[in-house]
C-alpha cells in the first residue's frame, strides 16, 4: 500500500507543527497565570502538556 504524496507532506517536519505546539505552549502559559478565570486555569495544564507533547514529536519528523 502506497501513500500519496500529499499525506506524506503533511506528516514532514516543518514551521507549522512547530508553531502550533509553540501556540499551545503560549496560550497553556497565559491560562496558567491569568486571576480572572478558574476554569481557564484547570486546563491550562492540559494545554501546556498537549503543546509538549506536541512539540516533541515535531522534532521528531522527518525533514523531507
């Protein structure tokens, strides 16, 4: 079974993983430490970890 080449693209290493992972980091970060809201700030870990988790599998893709 062959893979098309658009789907192999998409699974490459590249800016965009790296930013989303970096947003998700971010915005973790700014729910973390905002006084406003409590529920913003019961999933800000979650968000941190997903954008972990995230980032370290995008250093991990292949670069082309």
């Amino acid at each position: 079974m062959t893979t098309s080449n658009s789907s192999r693209s998409w699974w490459q290493r590249g800016p965009l993983w790296e930013r989303i992972s970096a947003s998700l980091l971010g915005a973790g970060l700014v729910m973390l430490m905002q006084p406003w809201s409590l529920t913003l700030f019961s999933y800000s870990f979650t968000v941190v970890l997903t954008g972990v988790v995230l980032f370290s599998i995008a250093v991990k893709l292949p670069q082309d």
